[in-house]
C-alpha cells in the first residue's frame, strides 16, 4: 500500500553538477491531506537561476515553485499551515518576507526564519520550504 506521493522526482548529479552527489530526492511529498515541500530557491524547474544577487527575486521565483508545486499535488498557497525561511544575511529579511508576504496574504502560516552561513550553492540568497493540509472536501478549481 502506498502511503504517499512523490512529485517531481530528481537526482542530485542532475540539480548539483558542480558537486559529487547521487541521492534520490523529489521536490514534494504528498502524505495523506499533508503536503511537504522541500526548501525552494531562486531556481527554477529548468536549473536556470532568476535573480543573480537579488533577494527579493530569488523569493519570487521560489514562491513561483511553491505555488506550482502545490498545485501539482492537488492543493494551493492557501493550505500551507507552516515556512520556514533561511537566508544567508539578515540584512535580506525585509525584502524576501516582504515578496513572500505577498504569496500569503490572507493565509497565516506559522513562520520560522533562520541566518544561516550558506545554502546548498553560493549564489543562493535564500530558501524557503513549507508544510501544507488540504481540507477533507477541498476540490481543486481544475478538477
């Protein structure tokens, strides 16, 4: 019995070819109603990074990936019960809660931030991931 649903399923030589890494991993776990996203960055699904020493844009871009993610396992930006955010210099909080803030409006998540030395690639400025619920009889607007 399955008890869960991996969504878009990668191998690390693929997202980290600057390092020596094979490790199987998926972008998203969908367990029951929740949903597990993994941390998101200013890179999208294509490898291409937006927003080169830009904060603000590289929040953008990773919210465009939550977004696309939930909605891939069923759900939407209005289901995600708790983030977590890390960024490299705290210096960057305004700017990325600021354009995270816009994605979830309305929402109310629980919300940790973190400064931490680096992230998984030196351009990276921040990562967010989030955990979501799906309500019982929520159906999709495509479904």
């Amino acid at each position: 019995m399955v008890t869960h649903t991996r969504i878009r399923m990668f191998n690390t030589q693929d997202t980290y070819p600057n390092q020596s890494l094979d490790n199987d991993l998926c972008q998203a776990v969908r367990a029951g109603n929740t949903l597990y996203v993994r941390g998101q960055v200013g890179t999208d699904f294509e490898g291409r990074l937006v927003g080169l020493g830009d904060p603000r844009a590289q929040a953008e871009q990773a919210m465009k990936n939550v977004k696309q993610l939930l909605e891939e396992a069923g759900s939407d930006l209005s289901h995600i019960v708790k983030t977590t955010t890390y960024l490299i210099d705290p210096r960057y909080r305004e700017p990325v809660y600021q354009e995270v803030g816009k994605w979830l409006k309305g929402v109310f998540p629980i919300s940790t931030g973190l400064v931490v030395s680096a992230l998984g690639q030196p351009q990276w400025l921040m990562e967010i991931d989030v955990i979501a619920v799906i309500p019982d009889d929520w159906q999709p607007d495509n479904a």
